[in-house]
C-alpha cells in the first residue's frame, strides 16, 4: 500500500478491501484544509493478483469534492471470472426472447470477450439461428482466425448475408474485445466488425439476403442451435444493443483494454442484456445483469466458471 502513498503519518480517508479491491486511498499534506495550500491526493485502486491499477485520481481537495458523488457511492465494477467452454458441446443457453429476436431491416450490435484455445475450424460466440437445414437467424463467430458475422433466412438457397474479416484477427491464448455492428440493411456495408476497438475491412462471403431472419429457436454462447461449431476457450462480458453502437460508444465499452460495467455504458438504454459469464453467478445460472434473459449452463460444471479474465 505504501507505493501509493505520499506521507503516511498524515494520511486520510477510507481503506477497503473486498475481493481484491482497494478504494479509497488518500493523503493529505498541508493542516489547514485550505484549497489553496492543501495538496490532498485520493486514489481508487485495484489490486489483481499482485499487480495494482490506478483507476481514478485526484490531486486537489476541491476536485475530489465536485467528484463525490462518484468517488464515495459505490465500489468499483469488478470482473473476476469468464466461462471456459470445452469445444465439444458445452454452452450457454438462453430462452426465445422478442428483445434478442431481430429482423433483418432492425439494427443491432453483439460483443464479448474472447480467448480462444485453438483456431480450429467454425466456433460459436453467438448464435440465435433454427435449429434446421434452413439456420434461419443470426450468427457471430470465429471462423479460424477470422470474425464472421451471418444473418439468413434460409442456408439451402443461400438467401443469406455472410461478412467476415481477413485472417489473423484473433490470436489463441489471447485475450480480444470483438464486435459486430449490424445496420438493417441486409448488405455487406451494413456490417461493422471489430476487435479491440478497431474496424476491420470486411471480406465478402455471400450478399444475397431478402427475407425474414426471425425465429423462435433459443440463443446461445458458445454453441450453435444444431450443436455444432463449438467453442474452446473462455468467453466473458457478453452483451446485445438495439442500436449500432458508434466508434466512441465501441471504445468505451472496450475501455483501453480494461472490462467495465456496460450496465453503466452511456448507450445503457439500448443495452438489451448482459452476462457477466460468472460473476454474481449461481451454477448453473448466468444471470442477465440488464435484462430478464437469464442463461443457462447445459453440459457444463461449476468449475467451468473460472478466474481468468482479460
């Protein structure tokens, strides 16, 4: 503690620790309480491990008094654990909801953190499609080492939209932020994909859809609806707008790396559901943290829930 400091026989204020969370450190040099001659210093610190992180500091008392309301109201959002899918048939399942059963002329935007174990083949971060020949519906993952988003009606006669992204988007044992923004237009140029905050240029696989993409199949991570194209590694922080978020609004949630509360995010209203894959969890549920779509745990254990985070 002592390393964020400045005088610890003068020192003021609050320390709390919960679950590896320090807030509320300050120092005060200067007796007088006099803005003009005090030099007081508050830092909201998170310790991870053994490493610690200044997220929010202040240097004069006046500051800290405009910002109380947000310095002293709440602890610190805190991201402990992701969910680790084995590749073979483990998922996360949630019931057919109308908020998460989009058109293909309604805008919307899906992201998650990812760590995939390998870059094999077809694996599943989102997908809400029929569980048929048709796949009737949405879909957001990796394909290798590329982002793929697709959007169909029907997979047999090819009335689909599929974008995704060169190779070597995404590195396994690493963590990525990854997005998809989609605009209703039902073209390639409606569709915006992302890793780490940055858009990347989309390759065209198919431009030929004209119909309904609508269904009333569950939504899944991890795992698609016909059981295939599993996932291996861990997923976190997944989340669903209403709305194509802006390049700003992406950098945000991205936060220079760091996960924070999208609950908290300044798009928040058209934040349609959120899973924290973990936290606040109760095996074998994964609660919804702005919505009622709760998730279920299918073919997993408790001990899938893990600390490893970004």
């Amino acid at each position: 503690m002592t390393d964020f400091l400045e005088n610890d026989s003068e020192m003021r204020g609050v320390k709390t620790d919960v679950v590896g969370v320090i807030t509320y450190v300050g120092t005060c040099i200067g007796a007088d309480n006099d803005t003009s001659k005090a030099i007081w210093l508050i830092k909201r610190v998170v310790k991870i491990g053994t490493n610690f992180t200044i997220e929010w500091a202040s240097e004069r008392y006046d500051q800290i008094w405009d910002d109380r309301a947000t310095l002293f109201s709440v602890l610190p959002f805190i991201n402990a654990f992701s969910i680790l899918f084995d590749g073979v048939d483990e998922e996360l399942r949630v019931e057919d909801d109308a908020s998460l059963n989009f058109e293909r002329t309604d805008p919307f935007t899906l992201s998650a953190w990812v760590k995939p174990t390998d870059l094999i083949g077809s694996q599943t971060i989102v997908n809400k499609e029929s569980n048929d020949t048709a796949l009737k519906g949405y879909g957001f993952l990796l394909n290798t080492s590329r982002l793929r988003f697709i959007a169909r009606n029907d997979n047999v006669t090819s009335n689909r939209l599929i974008v995704e992204t060169g190779t070597g988007i995404v590195t396994a044992g690493e963590y990525a932020h990854v997005l998809v923004t989609y605009d209703g237009s039902s073209t390639p140029a409606g569709v915006k994909l992302y890793v780490d905050a940055v858009v990347k240029t989309n390759v065209i696989v198919t431009d030929a859809l004209t119909a309904s993409i609508q269904n009333t199949e569950k939504l899944r991570i991890g795992r698609r609806s016909l059981g295939d194209s599993a996932y291996d590694g861990n997923i976190d922080e997944v989340t669903i707008w209403d709305k194509v978020l802006t390049p700003t609004e992406i950098g945000e949630l991205y936060n220079v790396g760091i996960p924070n509360d999208a609950a908290l995010h300044s798009a928040t209203a058209n934040l349609i559901s959120y899973w924290k894959m973990g936290d606040g969890a109760a095996f074998p549920i994964i609660p919804d943290d702005k919505g009622s779509n709760d998730g279920t745990m299918i073919n997993g254990e408790s001990g899938d829930i893990v600390q490893d985070i970004p």
